[in-house]
C-alpha cells in the first residue's frame, strides 16, 4: 500500500488556506441539501474528526479534508450514483495545492467510509480513514443521530413506525440501499449497529454515551407507542 504521510510538504499557513477554500467549497456546494447531510453534518463531523485526531497518530491535513469533503455528492441524493462524490472532491482538489498522492488518499476514503460499504468488500484503510470514518458515524447516533434520522425519515415520506413491518437485519449492500423501511426500523438496520463498527479508542468510547442514549430513546419511544408512559 502506498505510504501517504509526508508526500507533500506545504507551510502550516498554506495548509491553513486550502482547508479554508475547501470550507467555503462544501458551504457553496451543500447550501441547499437536506437538513441531516447538510453544511452542518459536515461541520460536526470536521470538529468531531479534529478532536478524534488528537490522540492517534495521522496526517491532520488529510483527516480534516477528507472530513470537509467526505459527503459532497452523497449517493443516496444523486440517484445512488458512488462515482459523483469522489470526482467532485477530486476535481476541486486539482483547484488547489494538493499532491496526486494526497488526492489519491482522499478519493479512497470518500468511497470507501461510508457504512454501506462496510456491508460489502472494503480493499482500503488507512489511519486517517479511521478518524473521519468514527466522526461520521457518531454524527449518526445519540441526540444528532436521532433527529438525523426522523429528519432523513421525513424527507423521504417514511412512517415512523409500524409494529408489522420488522426490521431487516444482516444486509448486503445493495439490499440496504434500496431500503425504504420505517424510522424506527433503521435504529436496528444501522444506527445501533455502529458502536462496535468504531475504530479509535476516543470513537469507541464517545459512542458508548451516545449508543446508550438511543436505547433509552427507543424504550420511551415504545412505551409511549402503546399508552404506558
């Protein structure tokens, strides 16, 4: 595997810069999206992936692109189309000061992060990955993660719940893509699935508060469903 750490060397301050137009970049780019994959998704997952960043060993620089870019044509809104979101990314990158090598790096990690690839072959992973990657799926779980959901749920005309319909559990890729179930049904087909798919130690242990807080939300959840609360 390509050694990506210290390909290309830019100043702090240059550093600095392209994080800044990528800012802007993916502020322009997402000004119109839905609610739970929109500017603020990706501010979250950029402030999450720096703290993650912290303690693990990674090039800083490419954790904190691939953060500001990593849902910049998601598939699920550009007809599932896996090839937009990396050649976006890819061309804006050619705008600026950016290594093929680094470019490289970070088109592997925006196809391959997502949790719907994790159901199928993963041939990539790198350090820098893993950060983003856990910064991603913590954004899905606890309070954000809730609201995310019953906001994508929305958006897409999905019931919140039906006892009839259960969930679907251990599918493939393409199965969870075409996946229209209720709200609810996703907290068993993604959400509570993701504590144990963490990489980090800091992912592991900042999804455990959060895991717990939507058991505790679907334990109101059903109670209030059927009267006793």
């Amino acid at each position: 595997m390509t050694d990506y750490k210290n390909l290309f060397m830019l100043t702090s301050k240059q550093q600095k810069a392209i994080i800044h137009q990528t800012e802007q970049f993916v502020k322009e780019t997402l000004a119109d999206a839905e609610g739970g994959h929109d500017w603020w998704h990706i501010y979250r997952v950029w402030k999450t992936s720096k703290k993650i960043a912290e303690t693990e060993d990674v090039d800083l620089f490419i954790v904190e692109l691939a953060a500001l870019l990593h849902d910049i044509a998601d598939p699920k809104f550009n007809d599932g189309n896996e090839d937009i979101g990396p050649k976006t990314a890819s061309d804006f990158l050619k705008t600026q000061t950016v290594s093929d090598e680094e470019i490289e790096h970070l088109v592997h990690i925006i196809k391959n992060m997502s949790f719907k690839n994790s159901l199928g072959k993963v041939d990539f992973h790198s350090p820098e990955m893993a950060v983003v990657q856990d910064a991603d799926r913590l954004d899905a779980i606890g309070a954000i993660g809730i609201a995310r959901a019953f906001n994508y749920g929305g958006f897409k005309n999905r019931s919140i719940y039906n006892p009839e319909e259960k969930p679907k559990l251990n599918m493939s890729k393409e199965e969870y893509k075409k996946g229209d179930s209720p709200t609810i049904n996703h907290f068993y087909e993604k959400l509570l699935l993701l504590k144990d798919k963490m990489n980090t130690a800091s992912g592991k242990l900042m999804a455990q508060e959060r895991h717990q807080y939507m058991k505790d939300f679907l334990e109101q959840f059903y109670g209030e469903w059927e009267g006793r609360r």
